[in-house]
C-alpha cells in the first residue's frame, strides 16, 4: 500500500502519468488549473491498490508526483 500526490497547479495533463500507471489508479479532474488544463489526480480509495512502483512519478515531464511508500 501506497500513496501519490500529485501537484496539480503543475501538472500539464500530458496524460502520461494515466497511460503507464500499471493498475490505472490515475485519472483527471474537471477543474481547470492555472495552466489552462484539466491536471491528473490520484483515484479515490487507489492507495489499497497502489504497490508505489514510482512509474507515475519518473515517467512525468513536468516532476509533479510524489510517491509515499
Ligand atoms: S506508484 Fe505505481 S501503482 Fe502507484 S499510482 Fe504510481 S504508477 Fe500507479
Ligand atoms: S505525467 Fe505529470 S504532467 Fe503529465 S498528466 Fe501526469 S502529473 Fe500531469
């Protein structure tokens, strides 16, 4: 059991961090952030399933994830 948190006014919605997660515990929310865009957050309830592999966080371009383990 894990845990991500994701820097939201920083994150670019480039979807990447959506694409790899191997357990697809990443999703996007309907907010606009303060770059225009709709930024990825961590799923309800996903730290039961998440095994804090770090994917999310090295695959991001912009440094925006944290993993907690
Ligand atoms: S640490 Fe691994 S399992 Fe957890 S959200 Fe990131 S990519 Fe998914
Ligand atoms: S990889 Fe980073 S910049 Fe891209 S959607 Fe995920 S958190 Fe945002």
């Amino acid at each position: 059991m894990a845990k991500i948190k994701i820097d939201q006014e920083r994150c670019k919605a480039c979807g990447l961090c959506i694409i790899y997660c191997p357990r697809n515990l990443i999703t996007t929310v309907k907010k606009i952030n303060k770059r225009g865009v709709k930024p990825a957050q961590f799923k309800k309830g996903a730290a039961a399933q998440c095994s804090g592999c770090t994917l999310c966080a090295i695959i991001c371009p912009d440094n925006a994830i944290e993993v907690y383990k």
